[in-house]
C-alpha cells in the first residue's frame, strides 16, 4: 500500500514530487515556516516553446529535455527544498526557510542554468530557456495558496515581456480580490 500510495506523489518520468504531494503536504509545510517565522519562495518555471520541441523533435526529445530541466532545478537548490512538476512543463520550486529577496538569486541561477545548457537532440545541440515567476509566502500574501498564484501571475508577466527571465511579483500585478 506504501508504495501505490507513493506512486501517486510522484511524477515518474522525473522522479520529482508532483502537484498532489504538495496538496497533502501544504498545511503542514506552512505551519513550520509560520511557527519558525521564516518564508517559502515560490518558483513558478514554465519551459519557453517547449511545444515546439515536441512538435519539431517528437515527444521523446522533449522528454529528454524535462529530466534535463529537471536536473538544472535539483542542483541549483538545497537539499530541503522542493522541486516539483506541476503540470506538463510548469514546474514549482519551494525554498523552505528563506529570509525575504532571498528568492530572486536561486530564480537566476536555475534560468541562467537552463539557458547555458546545450540540449542534444537527435545528434544536434539546441537552446532552450526557462521564465521563472517568483513569490514569497507569507512575505507577500499570507494566504499559501494566493502566493502560489502570485508565482503563477509573475510567471506569466516574464512571457509577456519577453521570456527567459525572472520577474518578482509585485502587488500591481494583482487587481482581483479572488484567487
């Protein structure tokens, strides 16, 4: 029973935890950090044209390139954080215990990771990028689930302007009262 019920909090092609185990793991992650009065930083990081590796190179190459990302996220953080698949190739990275802004640098150095990667596919060397939309809980909200979204907003906000970058959420880039 342990290990169907473990199959089912992690994705298996990466390994990583997925989008389940952070549902089943969040209200005792966030009792912690509040009673140790630290922050977790939210790295929402969505591959950039991943489609077109697919469509280009077949689903085997992405694939590749996912456990390749996958790897770039494991290194760039500390063994107590989490990385985490979310959903295709959307992936959250949560830094347990960190101290406000601390979030901005790991943000960088996971997107420079995945720009200076050379990719192989098929015999040939390709580039790919990551944006990389960052929030802090309970810095910016002290609703866990609203800090996730706001990850999600600043996330969205990199591919608007451009792509392969880091943009830190800021309270304009919210209008609604809903989450």
């Amino acid at each position: 029973m342990k290990t169907l019920h473990d199959s089912t909090l992690r994705d298996p092609m990466t390994g990583l935890f997925n989008r389940r185990f952070m549902q089943d793991q969040a209200s005792h992650l966030i009792a912690m950090t509040l009673r140790r009065k630290k922050n977790i930083g939210l790295l929402m990081c969505d591959i950039d044209y991943f489609k077109q590796v697919n469509d280009k190179y077949g689903h085997d190459a992405g694939d590749a390139i996912l456990k390749d990302c996958t790897e770039i996220m494991c290194a760039s953080v500390r063994e107590s954080d989490m990385v985490i698949r979310y959903g295709g190739e959307e992936f959250l990275i949560m830094l347990i215990d960190i101290e406000p802004g601390d979030s901005e640098a790991v943000a960088e150095k996971v997107r420079s990771g995945v720009e200076e990667k050379g990719f192989k596919v098929n015999g040939e060397k390709i580039r790919k990028t990551i944006s990389v939309g960052v929030s802090e809980f309970p810095h910016d909200t002290d609703a866990f689930w609203q800090a996730i979204k706001f990850a999600d907003v600043a996330l969205y906000k990199a591919k608007e302007t451009g792509r392969n970058k880091v943009v830190r959420f800021e309270s304009h880039m919210w209008d609604d009262d809903e989450f």
